[in-house]
C-alpha cells in the first residue's frame, strides 16, 4: 500500500556506496527508523558497517531488495543501471517508486527496462549530501503522481535543497552546475590557498581562510538575499586591494573561463547521456 509520508515507508536502496550512505544518514538523522532502510550491496564490508552504524536491514540481493521496498533507490553506477533494473523488474510493485541518481540515464532507458507504467523519478543530488547540505534536482517520470513526487522531495530533501523540473533536458546542465560544481569551487579554494602561502601565510591558516571565505561568503548570498554583484561593491573600496584583485582576474577572463567549463561539462554530459 504507497504511503505518501516517508516514516510510513520501506525505502530499499540498490547500491551502498558514496551517496546511498549519505541519503541514509539524512533519514536516520530525520527520524527514520533503520529497520524501514533495506540495502542491498555486495561489498559485505561496506553492508556490515551501514548496519552497524545505521541499523539497516542487510538484503541478500536485488530482486529481494525491490520486493520489500515500497520505494527503491537506485543508486549504483551508470553504467550497471540496466542490470540491477532487469534483476528488479518482475519483484516490484505495481506502485512502487523508483528514484534514480545515476547520472546520465534518462527515465525513458530505465522505464524501458520496467514494467509498463512503473513510477520514476531521476535526481541529480551532489557530494554536499555527505554533509546534509546537497542540492538535488528531481525531475518525474510520466507515471509519478503527487503524492509520490512528495515522497521523493521528502526523500532528497534530509540531504539538503530540493527543486523540481519538468523538462529532463535541463538534467544536463543541472550536471554541469550543481552535479560537478563541487569540484569547481575545490579547485578554487586549493587555489587560494596557494595563493596565501605565496603571500607567506603557513598552509594552515591559509585553507582554513580559504574554505571559510568560500563558505561565509555563499551563507551572506543566501540569508542577505542580495545579489553578487551588490555584495562585491560593497567590499571593493576606491583604489583599495580588492579591485586591484578584480582587476586581474577580469583581464584572465575569469567569468568565460567558468562559462566555458560549465559548457564542457554540459556537452559531455548530452554525450553520455546518448
Ligand atoms: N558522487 C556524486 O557526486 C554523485 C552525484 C550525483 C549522482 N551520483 C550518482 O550516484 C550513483 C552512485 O554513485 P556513488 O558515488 O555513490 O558510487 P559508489 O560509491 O561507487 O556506490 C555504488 C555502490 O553500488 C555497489 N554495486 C555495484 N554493483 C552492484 C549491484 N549489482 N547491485 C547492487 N549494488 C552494486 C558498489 O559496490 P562495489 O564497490 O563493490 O562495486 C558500490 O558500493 C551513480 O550512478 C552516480 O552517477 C553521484
């Protein structure tokens, strides 16, 4: 029977990896019980700990793990998605719920491996998930109904922000931004932090200011709810240090340089996703 509230569901998830542990962690720390989270994976070592820390219920496979589930979280490589699906397909539900995060499989591949008419919806989730502060993007298959998309909000959301799109073509560029940004804005904070051992700061101090300017500076976007640009005129005093800064990184083309690197990851994603 689909329950729409999450604490009423059995939530099975195929894959016990990086993101599962993270989702598990976001629904137990919301008041899920364990005993309502089913795993199946094959590497006992990472199993044994998901139970041990989270009091999951261990599932000796797939077809079992999406049996029992009233909602099923697909959350194995890509590149395995078709063969974890066909293992599922005759054990599940009429109503159950599929959400998949493998990134690049589009819902039409995966409900083409499904009984006609299974519920699916496709997340895009990011590593800050490990920390319950992911941004994911969920976008419903045809058969999905409110209820259920509302379970799948609920779902995501214990790992951070949640929106919904309509369009799955916009899953590529929500790649490129929110799925590989992470490792956009770790390439700028080692990168500073380069920059204030040249300045002879010990390495220490330097990530450290590093990562908290990173993190201090997204927080006063979001709560001042002023725009970028508003906030850098206020830090950037006539003639002072932060426009001679500006400066450079205006004539390196920084802003293109962004611009061209969400676009590559935007063209490889359409690519895999073919
Ligand atoms: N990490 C991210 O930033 C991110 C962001 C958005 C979406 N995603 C998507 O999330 C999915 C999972 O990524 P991840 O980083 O969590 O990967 P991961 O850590 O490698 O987790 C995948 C898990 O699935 C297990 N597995 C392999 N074959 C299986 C099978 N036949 N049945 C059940 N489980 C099986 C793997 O076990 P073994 O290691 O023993 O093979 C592994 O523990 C991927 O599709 C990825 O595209 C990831």
């Amino acid at each position: 029977m689909f329950s729409h509230r999450l604490h009423d569901t059995i939530l099975s998830f195929i894959g016990g990896g990086n993101m599962a542990t993270a989702l598990i962690q976001g629904l137990v720390r919301s008041g899920l019980k364990g005993s309502n989270i089913r795993v199946s994976e094959p590497d006992s070592v990472r199993s044994k700990k998901l139970h041990e820390e989270f009091g999951v219920v261990l599932e000796p496979d797939n077809a079992t793990a999406a049996r029992d589930g009233h909602l099923v979280v697909v959350a194995v490589k890509p590149g395995i998605v078709p063969r974890v699906l066909g293992e599922m397909a005759l054990h599940l539900g009429k109503e159950t719920l599929i959400v998949s995060i493998a990134a690049g499989v589009s819902i039409d591949r995966i409900r083409a491996s499904l009984p006609q008419g299974q519920p699916v919806i496709r997340a895009m989730p990011n590593t800050p998930a490990l920390v319950g502060e992911g941004v994911t993007v969920l976008c419903p298959g045809p058969d999905v109904t409110g209820p259920q998309m509302a379970l799948g909000e609920a779902l995501l959301g214990t790992v951070g922000g949640v929106r919904t799109v309509g369009d799955e073509s916009l899953m590529d560029g929500i790649t490129a931004l929110s799925g590989s940004g992470p490792a956009y804005l770790y390439l700028i904070m080692e990168a500073l932090s380069d920059a204030g051992v040249a300045c002879g700061l010990p390495r220490d101090l330097a990530s450290w200011l590093a990562v908290h300017t990173v993190k201090g500076s997204a927080a006063l976007v979001q709560e001042s709810g002023q725009h970028p640009g508003v906030l850098k005129y206020q830090v950037t005093s006539p003639g002072g240090t932060t426009i001679a800064a500006l400066q450079v990184l205006e004539e390196a083309g920084i802003r293109g340089t962004l611009m061209r690197a969400v676009a590559a990851a935007w063209r490889r994603s359409r690519e895999l996703s073919q």
